[in-house]
C-alpha cells in the first residue's frame, strides 16, 4: 500500500527544519558584552545600548561585561527603579523599535530578578517565553492565523493560531489562556483538552535592535470548526485551516513568521510520525 501523500513530506519537512535550525542559533551581535543583574548572568547587551546606559546610578561597565546592580547605586534604589530607568535611556537614545507599556521578567540563570518595559528586552538580550497553540481540525487541517497588515512586525505574514509573549507574574499556562482569548477569542473550556505545553527550543537570533533569546514552547489540540474564532485585539486579519500540504506550501513560500515556521514545521513532522 503506498503511503498517504502528506505522509512523503516527512524528509522534506526534517530536511527544512535541519536548514531552520542554525538561522536561530546565532552568536550575539558584535560587540555585545555579557550582562548581569544583581550578579546573575541575565542577557547580552548591544554597544548602542552600553552607550547609553554607561552613566547611569545602578550601571557598571567593565570591559568584559555590564552590570546592573542596585545595592552599588550611589542612592538607594530598587532593581526595578533601575531597571525602569535603563529602560528610558534607551528609548531616548533611539535603541528601542516602539515602547509597549508592557512588563517583562527579567531572567537570569533560571531566577526571576525583577522586570522591564517589553521594548528593552532585545537591546539587552534578555530571556523571553513565547508560548504558541497548535490547533487541529479533527480531519488533521491546522488552524493558522494572518497577521495584522498594520503590526510593527512581521506584518502580513501567517503565524501559529495563537502566539505571544508570557508577562511579568504571569504562568506559561495564564500566558496561553490570555493569548488565546485575545487572538483568536477562544475560552480556557475549549482548551481543556489541549496538551501540556512543551519547549521547541532556545532561540539565539540577531536583529536589527539587538538579540533575540527566546524559548519557543507549544501546546496542541484539537478544534471543531463549529467552534466560533475570532480575533479580540485587532493583530489577526484572518483564520483558517489548512491541509499539511496547504501549510508545507505556505513554509516553502516563506508566508510564515521565522518562529511560527519553527513552531509548525516541528507539529507537521511530530504529526506525520505518529500517523
């Protein structure tokens, strides 16, 4: 019996992930030293960045690295006062793309050390967790979504069905819940059968604005398509679900954001082994 034809792009599909693999594990840009918060390791931060912050209370710059440390300001302050302070610098400084009032933890060696405007998070290299839904149509069609043609990046380019960043305080778990409510409206009911989510991998990749240090992880389900989708904060244009040679067509036409390849080029091949 021959094989079903999804199922023979299971080598071609290993082939582009082994290609994917090394444009996201990049070295840090050049010139980027270590930083530390409060002693910990916690990022690497761009020259541009360094500049910036080399006369701020708090900041320390040593040739090999950069310190963040509060308890050496000449006054007292709070690690977050500093860091909130960094943060503005920068901005000033024209290191950051858009500031998001949004907060971030900041991470270092596995601790959370305090947090940060979500703008300065690349221009110092900073760990980040994105946390994505894999949703699947009974009869094996993958839901994806559109960007918004009027996001500040990666316009116009097809992304996993939900994906986003986790906040400060915030579970991957509550991460996932809030990202799928706002990006595709669905409620914490009808992912109650989703998978536990699981990490893809480290990413490591330069940017323009600095470096991207990023765990991917995913969760998986299963969605009827009776169930209602759609969009609550005006970042998806459209859903839709899609076959695995529909969406394969999609990757080979670089139609999906570098993450939601890595995301769905992964699910498609964990999908075609278990078949």
């Amino acid at each position: 019996m021959n094989a079903p034809p999804a199922k023979s792009l299971l080598s071609t599909l290993e082939k582009r992930y082994a290609r994917l693999v090394p444009r996201i594990q990049q070295l840090p840009p050049s010139g980027s030293r270590p930083l530390t918060v409060t002693g910990r390791v916690a990022g690497w931060i761009t020259p541009r960045a360094t500049r910036a912050l080399a006369h701020l209370d708090g900041v320390r710059v040593e040739p090999e690295a950069v310190c963040i440390d509060a308890s050496a300001a000449g006054r007292r302050l709070q690690v977050n006062q500093v860091l909130a302070q960094a943060a503005m610098l920068m901005r000033d400084a024209g290191c950051l793309r858009a500031w998001r009032d949004e907060l971030l933890d900041v991470v270092g060696e596995g601790k959370t050390l305090g947090v940060i405007e979500r703008a300065a998070i690349r221009p110092l290299g900073m760990l980040t967790r994105a946390v994505h839904l894999n949703a699947w149509t009974p009869d094996g069609r993958l839901w994806i979504a559109l960007r918004s043609a009027t996001k500040s990046t990666d316009p116009g380019l097809w992304d996993t069905l939900v994906g986003g960043l986790a906040v400060a305080g915030e579970t991957l778990d509550a991460s996932l819940l809030r990202e799928s409510q706002e990006e595709a409206g669905l409620s914490p009911g009808q992912l109650e059968q989703r998978s536990p989510l699981r990490i893809v991998l480290r990413m490591h990749r330069r940017l323009p604005e600095g470096y991207q240090v990023e765990d991917v992880l995913v969760s998986e389900c299963v969605l009827d398509e009776s169930i209602p989708m759609n969009n609550q904060d005006g970042e998806v244009d459209e859903i839709r679900a899609v076959t695995i040679d529909e969406a394969w067509t999609l990757v080979q036409e670089g139609r999906f954001t570098v993450e939601a390849e890595l995301v769905v080029v992964e699910g498609l091949i964990r999908r075609l082994l278990s078949q």
